[in-house]
C-alpha cells in the first residue's frame, strides 16, 4: 500500500507517519531524510544531490523522483509506502503519478489531515521536541513527561524550533496554501482524496486513518 499525508506545518503528518511504520511495517519516505541520506551515500546520484546542495542550488523535481525511483526500485517495504513532503505542488503528482506507473505501483490513499488555521497555531507554538530522538511532545496534547524524560527513549533534553513562533508559522501556512493545497483539488478529482480532522487526539486521528486504510 502507497500513500500520501497531506496537511500543513504541524497538522501532526510525521506523528501519524510513525505511527503507520510501526504498525504496519510501512517506509516512511521523507524528502529532507532521502536528500541528506543521499548526499553521503556516495552514489551518483548522491553525488548529484551533493553537488547541488554544496552549490546552495535548490533541488529540482527530478532528482527527488530519482532518489523516490531508487527507494522504490530497491524494495525492502512490506506494508508500502508513505510519501512524506513530497508532491509539493502540482507538477510533483503528475511525476509521482507518472513514476508508479512506469514501475507497476499503484497510490492507494491520499489522506488529508484537515485543520483549522489558529487552533494549529495555538497547538505548534507549543511543540516541543526530545534532542536525542526526535520525539515530539506538546505542552497541551502531549506534554513531556512529568518525570523529565522522554517516553521513547528516556532523554532529558528537549528543543523548540526557532521557527515555531506565531509569525514563523503563518508564513509557512501561506506557503503551503499558495503552493501545496492545489493538491487537494487534484486528488480529489481523482477520487483518491479522504480527510480526516488532524487536530483531534492522536489516538482519534490515527483510528480515522486506519479507517481509511482499511
């Protein structure tokens, strides 16, 4: 099974994406993962993404498919795959589109974490995260825990974003609507489209998308 999360800054996308790796043996596909992941592998196309990143280029669509096509053509995911930051824009899905058929694969879901803009900003201003694990917590959702220490590895040092302040992250939702909310239309006119409220409890998203996925 192949999808796609799809949501802005903070609807809780990476969260989820965990959550369906564990329980579903699913591979979590992220864009900034493959990139940094690529440009010390030592491959040609790890010199590439190298080469341009060193350069301080922007990385093109074409490259991220190939880093998606390698991914894809290496296998090794038993429960598919979840397309984490990537299609971004329109173009994007057509290549994506594109690339699973070319390799016999289908996209199965689309999932769109609906949110409303300032509960989201309330909510992300508040994030925290575990500095040896990545961890996320939430001064009102999910709060470190009362003993300091992070549940999933017991770490003690937690960090926020420089960029999670109200200002930061109303640009990022600009930026996200002008560029990436298209894709709902585009989905959905395709009837891959379901949304589920990504603002409700992690326990209560997660059980709408395994409604989803069946």
């Amino acid at each position: 099974m192949n999808i796609i999360l799809l949501g802005p800054p903070g609807a809780g996308k990476g969260t989820q994406a965990r959550r369906l790796v564990d329980e579903r043996n699913m591979v979590q596909l992220s864009t900034g993962d493959m990139l940094r992941a690529a440009r010390t592998s030592g491959t040609e196309m790890g010199k590439i993404v190298a080469d341009v990143m060193d350069r301080g280029d922007l990385v093109t669509d074409e490259i991220v498919i190939g880093l998606i096509r390698e991914q894809l053509t290496t296998g090794g995911a038993e429960g598919g795959y979840i397309f984490d930051g990537f299609p971004r824009t329109l173009a994007q899905a057509d290549a994506l589109g594109n690339l699973l058929s070319e390799l016999n694969e289908t996209l199965d879901a689309v999932i769109e974490m609906s949110v409303d803009d300032d509960v989201l900003v309330a909510r992300i201003t508040a994030r925290s995260t575990c500095a040896s694990c990545g961890e996320v917590y939430n001064d009102i959702t999910k709060p470190v825990p009362a003993d300091g220490k992070c549940s999933n590895c017991g770490g003690t040092e937690f960090t926020r974003r420089a960029d999670d302040n109200e200002d930061s992250l109303r640009t990022r939702l600009m930026a996200y609507y002008k560029q990436t909310s298209p894709l709902i239309g585009y989905y959905y006119a395709k009837g891959d489209l379901t949304s589920v409220n990504g603002l409700g409890e992690i326990d209560e998203v997660a059980a709408e998308i395994k409604a989803v996925l069946g």
